[in-house]
C-alpha cells in the first residue's frame, strides 16, 4: 500500500484576509506603532470570558459595592466608628429648637450626655440599638458655624416651621450649603399643633410645594412625639450617605473638648489639646493641620485617651439611675481620671514633619552673573558724592534718615506699575469719591450752627446713605459701558499715547500669536511654588490615599492632638460656643501658589463687582481675603480679562492663595459696609496654574474724516504725528468687520491716511487694539472677620432704572 503525501497548497492558492477584531483596538494598535500597552491586556482576557463567567463577574462586582456600602452605614455611629454627628439647623427664627432637642433626648434606654459650655449640643448612646449620636446646632444667622459645621458633619438635620418653612436668612443658608456641598440631611417639622385641622392640612401642603423645588423627593418628618423622633432617628441612621470629595481624602474631626497650655516664652502662644473623633482618613501625626479660620499648624504628639462616648460606659459610684433614660455630664472634665488613662500614641518625628513654610524667600542676587570689583563699588560711592544734593531737614534728623525724605518733584514722576496700570478704570471712581468728599465736608459745618445733635447725626447719616447710593449709581454706568463699549478707553491728550500704553503690544491674532509664559514675570512669581505637573503630583496623591498606605490614628479612634504656636484667640473663640474644625493637610497644601477657580455669578447678586475688589473666598476647608482677577473661560492658550463679574458667562477668578487639590468647592462673599457677607458668585477649584495667562485688552477708538475706494483719512486715534508712527506696526479694525492698517501720518494733530479691505461706512468706527498680560494682587489674607447675621438689602438698585446720558 501506497503512503499517502500531506496535501501541500501551491502558489496559486488564494489568501483570504484575517479578520479585524473591532476597529477601534486595531486603530489604537496602529496609533502605538504595533506594541499593546499595558493596560488593554486584562480587557483581552475579559473578552475571552464566558457568558456564565462574566454574568458570575458583575454579579460580584454589585455584591462588593452593596457591601462596601453596608459596611460604611454600619461603622458610623457604631462601637469602632466614630458616632453620627448630627447638625441641627434651624432655618426659621421661630422654629421650636428647645421642644426638638427635648424629644430627641427622650428615647428609650437612651444615655444622654450634655456638651459643657455649649448651648444645644448633647450625645446620645443607645446600647440596645448599638448606635450612637452626637448633636450639636447651629443657626441659620450664623453663617461661619453653619459652614463650618457642615464640613464634617455626617447628617444635616433642618428644622423647618410648619407655615413658613424658611425665612430670608434660613433661604441665604441653604444657598451657601447647597454651593458648599450637601452631605446627608433630613427635613423635621415641630409644631404645628395648635393650628386647626383644616389649617393644618393646607399648611402642610403649601410646605410640601416649597420643598419640592429646593430638596426633591425629600421626606418631610413631623416631630410631636417620642414615636415620632424614633422614626426620624431610624432614618438618619439608615440614609444612605452622601459624600463631599474634599473631606473624604483629608482626616478630619469636631473638637469634643479643648486645652490650652500657654508657652514658656509668651502667654499669647501656647499648645492646644484637641480632643475628637478622627473622620474621613487616617490622621498622621507629620503632616500639618488647618484649624478653620485660624490657620496651618505643626502636630507635637497624639494620645489616645480614654472614649468618652463609649456605649458601656463606666458606671460613677453614687450616682442614681433614672427609669430609662440617665444625663450624665459631660466626662471631658475629669481631667484626673483622663490623666490615669492618657497612653501617647505616637510623637512627630522632625526629620519626617512638613514644614509650616508657606513663601520662598527670593535671593535678590540669584540672577547675578558677576559680582562688583572694589574699582567699581568705590566708582559708585564717588557718583554718589558727586550727585549728593542739599535737602532741609528738621533738627535732629541723622543722615540715614535723611535719605529717605523726597522731594515733590521726585515723589511725582515715580508711578507704582499697578497704578499706571489702573488709571483708565479708576477715573470714573475717582471722580466720584471726590464729590463725594465736598459734600460730606460742606453741610457739616452749616448745619451744626441751626440743629440740635440728634437731628445733626440722623441727617449725616442720611447724607451718607445718598453718597453710597451715588456711588452705586456710578458703578452701575461704569458696568453698563464697559458692556456696551468693552475695552474702549479715550486717548489722553495731555500724556504721549506711546508713553501711556509703551507696556502694551499689538497682536496679529489673539488666538494663535504666541506669547511666552515665563516672561516678564513680577516680584511676587519669585515668592510662589510651582510644580512640573500638578495634575500628576495629584493622581499620585490620590492613589497613595485610596491604597490606604500612610500610618496614624485610623477613623473612628477618640484622640488627642497637641497642636503646637497656637495663638489663645483659638481657645476663646472655642469656648465662646463656636466650633473647632481641624483638617489635615496633604502634602504641599501649606505653600502658595496661583490658584484659578471657575465661577458663575449668583442669581441673587445684581449689584456691580469689579476686578481687584477684596473678596471672602470659602474653597474647601479654607477661609481667606483676597483682590482677585476676572478672566474669560475659554480653551486656548491666552483670556481675555474682565473688568466686572459678569452675570451671563462663567468666569475664571484668579488669586494668589494656599495649593489646595481639586475637586474643591467655592463660595465668593463681598462685605457690606455694616459687616454682612453677601453671596455673590459660587463655583468649583479648576487649576493650580501660575502659567495661565490673562491679558488686558484696550482698544483705542478713531473716526473716518475722509472716505476713499480703499483708503480712509481716520482722526481722534492719536493727537500727535510721533504716536502715529509708533502704532504703525498694529494692525487696524473696524466694527463693522473690515480690517487695515496705517499707511502715513497726515500733518502734525495725529491724522493718519488708512488702507482697508474694503469702503468705509461713514458711520463706522476704526478700533485698535492693544494687549498687556496682567497679574493678580499680593492680597492674601488669611483672617476673615465674623460676619453680621444675614438681612435681605432692599437698597441695591434694579439695573433697568439706570440711564446712560
């Protein structure tokens, strides 16, 4: 028998192409030049899984997620978590505050211990439910506790009126924390009682409509009976919880009870014991903390005392049980026992702990390529001698002192660079305040001779309430010109154009001209950090956080922090009654840099504000004063700088402040004159950039004298034949869209022949525009000062009432 050869295919055989599994990864392979990343290697084998298996997979996937859930509801408020702390807001001035803390202490087998020295703030432990709360409450008028108190908080409980709901304060509170972030909260309505049914029922419904539109599908809970709080109770503990990104990646805690040590050298500084909860993460005792409106400060050690919110607490020799419910007081303040039982968890180590430095101190001399000779320095004295003039000075003044008095003629031609910058935005201001002055000098002194004191003083209050309503008047027609002429300025007559704007350039585009981010930078760049790549300093962050890689005290323990150079200020304002925030900080959040925020103007906000007018910023965690920038939000490499806080557009506001990384909330105030905070505009953190560049733009305006085919002779640009020639470069634009530039100066007054591409209209005007990268102001200031409970104005005026002559 014959062995039978392998078919072999021969040359003609047709070759028919592998297929292509999927566009986009055969797309991806070409883009890497034929080498498959790491990354796309697990989701081959998820292809290559069965349906059963990949069925089995998600089903496991849901089944993590709805225990890590679970798991987060049940550690808060139990035995090793730390306990719920619950913010009881009133949003009304008449909602019964006193009867909602009663029937909340009045649960069965319930512990209630009162907080010393604070009004309203109570814990309440319940074994048989293993659970336990902490309250504390806040009024709606006091804004600073309310958003301090909100930060940490796990639940928000509102306590609302049962005709009214809200009032004007309660509603600028809301407002403020749905801008901050909302974490869980629960509506409770008590009272209502002695309304009559039929009242009652249509009162009950009118506040189900107002509810509806400021807390969709929200529960309203009444709050009558013990059965009734029980209820609510259960459902805080329940709810599932809503996070808040910028303190679930930053330990966090409510101080429970507070010492002060003071120091050796001054009574004014000294180390505080804070006392709480850790929240959020694990608290490191090397990295530094940030009291909430007070400021960075250095960690010594952390000790561990004993809980005093414990659900099997110790049981006090001589003290009486009452039926089911006990108060006891608050145990914080046996110190004696806590000093018995005090262990030191763990001490900073130096060489480990963040520095509390926040600038770079520029070296002057970094830059120098050469050091002076003893020729040159004795060259220089010399000058110095020679240029020596003859000032009269008083008596008794030595030389040194001396060289600091200046002349008037001096003192007049050295302009500050910031002021040079803002002579055309401030002319308008300036005028104003001047009137202003006259007539607040003049009738005091007629009016003093003919009225009695009490009248006097009614009238120059009065008088000054006009002057503030005229100066609002004229920001008004300040904004609504900018609006209508956006960066038009006039040419001054008696300053040369070319001395006036030498800072400025003309571009070709303003979208694709180049312009470097590192030149000509000021001073205060020298003071800042900067880092290589920020969005990638902070997915590293972030996943060292997420792997759960640092050590310290871990949610849930019951602390004490020694918090070192803590002024007393700190301790008085905690036993005032106000709360004491502390957050610790990641790395590199103490230094300064330039940070942008992205915000939208408030609704309730009508009133003009102006670019470089001090602000009240809340980001995150932080408090602070600051003059900031207004920049357009657009994608390229340059924007646009805004002269006022525009109510249509979202806006870029620009600050020199501490690094915070987003995402962070933010919330822009502007103090009143009698201390209020208004709410003008709310966003979120977008960069932490100092290269981002923001350019002022001027336009200067002329008009077509003589119109030709394709020429035009344009006056009122320029008042002199030499500016004419300066500004020859720039190109030209009109606003009905045609474009140009000068061809010749025409005699001496500034006219100039003009070539376009295209006829002029005689009513056309001819723009040039000019541009000049600008910085923010130095004005961080981290002390914000208490502000006013919140009154609705009825002052501000509507923007239709104003008329541009």
């Amino acid at each position: 028998v014959m062995a039978v050869g392998a078919h072999r295919p021969g040359p003609l055989k047709q070759q028919n192409k592998a297929h292509k599994g999927g566009k986009h990864s055969g797309s991806s392979q070409r883009r890497a030049g034929g080498r498959v990343p790491v990354k796309a290697q697990p989701r081959r084998r998820l292809r290559d899984l069965s349906r059963v298996d990949r069925r089995h997979q998600a089903l496991q996937l849901r089944r993590q997620r709805k225990e890590a859930v679970l798991a987060e509801k049940r550690s808060l408020g139990s035995r090793d978590g730390p306990p719920h702390l619950v913010v009881v807001v009133l949003l009304h001035s008449r909602a019964a505050a006193q009867d909602t803390l009663r029937l909340l202490q009045s649960q069965d087998s319930a512990v209630v211990r009162v907080d010393e020295g604070r009004a309203g703030g109570f814990a309440l432990l319940c074994p048989r439910l293993k659970q336990r709360w902490r309250f504390v409450t806040a009024q709606a008028g006091d804004l600073h506790a309310v958003l301090d108190l909100a930060k940490v908080a796990d639940s928000l409980l509102f306590i609302l009126d049962p005709v009214d709901g809200w009032d004007s304060a309660g509603e600028h509170c809301l407002t403020c924390l749905f801008a901050q972030g909302l974490p869980s909260y629960a509506l409770a309505v008590p009272g209502g009682t002695d309304l009559p049914p039929k009242k009652r029922i249509d009162a009950r419904k009118k506040l189900a409509k107002a509810i509806e539109k400021r807390f969709p599908e929200a529960k309203l809970f009444p709050l009558n009976t013990e059965q009734e709080s029980s209820l609510l109770l259960r459902h805080l503990s329940t709810q599932k919880q809503r996070h808040l990104a910028f303190r679930d990646r930053r330990a966090h805690l409510l101080a429970y009870a507070a010492e002060f040590v003071p120091g050796q050298e001054s009574d004014l500084v000294g180390t505080l014991k804070v006392s709480g909860f850790v929240r959020g993460q694990t608290l490191d005792v090397n990295s530094l903390v940030h009291i909430v409106g007070h400021g960075d400060f250095q960690v010594s050690q952390v000790d561990a005392p004993p809980d005093p919110l414990s659900l099997n607490p110790q049981v006090v020799k001589g003290q009486k049980r009452n039926q089911d419910m006990e108060i006891q007081e608050d145990p914080v303040n046996c110190t004696d026992e806590m000093e018995e039982d005090v262990k030191v968890l763990m001490k900073a180590d130096p060489s480990k702990q963040e520095s509390l430095q926040s600038e770079v101190v520029p070296d002057p001399m970094e830059g120098e390529q050469t050091w002076p000779t003893e020729e040159e320095l004795q060259e220089a004295e010399d000058s110095l001698k020679a240029n020596r003039r003859v000032v009269k000075v008083p008596k008794g003044t030595s030389k040194y002192q001396a060289a600091w008095i200046v002349d008037d003629g001096e003192e007049g031609s050295e302009k500050d660079d910031d002021e040079d910058d803002d002579i055309d935005d401030d002319l308008m201001e300036e005028a104003v305040s001047q009137e202003g002055e006259s007539s607040e000098e003049e009738p005091g002194e007629e009016e003093s001779e003919t009225m009695t004191v009490s009248e006097c003083l009614r009238d120059d209050q009065y008088d000054e309430k006009m002057e503030e309503d005229e100066q609002m008047l004229e920001r008004y027609k300040q904004e609504r010109m900018d609006e209508m002429f956006p960066d038009e300025v006039d040419t001054p007559r008696d300053v040369p154009a070319r001395v006036r704007f030498q800072k400025y350039r003309g571009l070709k585009s303003f979208r694709t001209s180049p312009w470097d981010p590192k030149e000509n930078l000021p001073r205060d760049y020298a003071r800042i950090f900067q880092f290589q790549d920020f969005s990638r300093t902070r997915k590293h962050l972030f996943r060292q956080i997420e792997k759960e890689e640092t050590e310290g005290a871990s949610v849930g323990w019951y602390i004490t922090l020694h918090v070192c150079n803590v002024p007393v200020s700190v301790m008085e304002s905690f036993k005032e009654g106000k709360p004491l925030v502390l957050f610790s900080l990641l790395p590199h959040e103490q230094k300064m840099s330039v940070l942008n925020f992205l915000v939208r103007r408030h609704p309730s906000n009508t009133e003009p504000v102006r670019a470089k007018e001090e602000l009240i910023f809340h980001c995150g965690f932080r408090r602070f004063r600051a003059s900031p920038l207004f920049s357009q939000h657009t994608s390229a490499d340059k924007h646009k700088l805004e002269r006022f806080l525009r109510p249509d557009a979202a806006l870029v506001v620009t600050v020199y402040a501490p690094i915070t990384f987003p995402p962070a909330s933010v919330l822009l105030f502007k103090q009143r004159t009698n201390g209020m905070h208004d709410l003008i505009a709310t966003g979120s953190l977008l960069s932490v950039d100092p290269d981002r560049i923001v350019i002022k733009r001027l336009v200067l305006s002329g008009h077509p004298f003589k119109i030709f085919t394709k020429t035009a002779v344009v006056r009122y640009m320029f008042f002199n034949r030499e500016d004419v020639m300066w500004f020859k470069p720039v190109e030209l634009r009109t606003k009905w869209g045609r474009r140009g530039h000068i061809k010749e100066p025409l005699g001496t007054h500034g006219h100039m022949k003009c070539h376009f591409d295209g006829q002029l209209k005689s009513q056309d005007t001819v723009l040039l525009n000019l541009y000049k990268r600008v910085f923010p102001k130095w004005t961080y200031d981290p002390h914000v000062p208490e502000p006013v409970p919140w009154v609705r104005s009825g002052s501000a005026l509507p923007e239709q009432e104003v008329e541009m002559e």
